[in-house]
C-alpha cells in the first residue's frame, strides 16, 4: 500500500476517532470539528483557510519531505508555492540547507 493510498483509508478512521462522545470533554464541538477537518486535510494543499491549517501543511511536509529524502527542487518549489509562514519557511531552509 502506498503512502497515498494508506492516508485515504486512515482519514475517515481518524476523523470518526476525534468525534467519539466523551474523548474530548474539555473541547468544544466546534473545536473538534475543527481537528476532525485538519485530520482530513492535512494532505491538502488547497482551500487552506486558516493558520492552524498552514502550519500544519508546513510542519507535515516538513517531515515527509526529510523522511522521504525530497529533492531541494522539490523543497524549494515547496517554499515558492505553499509556505506562508516566516518560521516554516526559515525550518525548512535550515533543515534542507537552501
């Protein structure tokens, strides 16, 4: 199973996860449904609505992108094209040497 194909089955799993009653008691319903979104979402690049949503963009592609040895082309059409935040842009520069 590919890494695209495991975060499609894992999504609906984990977003039903985050809505059990009684799981998040001290949230509220609209706070949860906030994190259900950003679960399933956080693959997608657009529609980023919110900076809770970039940084998680920015922080997950972070991760994959050293986890998964990205190019810097890849990297830093990255940074071109999708990161908004001063600190994402500055971590990824420093973590990938651009």
């Amino acid at each position: 199973m590919t890494d695209d194909q495991r975060h499609k089955v894992e999504k609906p799993e984990q977003r039903n996860e985050i809505r059990k009653p009684g799981k998040h008691e001290n949230l509220t319903e609209d706070q949860i449904e906030r994190i259900a979104f950003l679960v399933g979402h956080h693959h997608t690049l657009t529609g980023i609505d919110g900076l809770d949503y970039q940084i998680l963009i920015e922080a997950d592609y972070i991760v994959n992108a050293a986890e998964n040895g990205y190019s810097k082309e890849n990297v830093s059409n990255f940074i071109e094209k999708v990161m908004k935040t001063e600190a994402g842009t500055r971590i990824t520069a420093e973590v990938f040497g651009i």
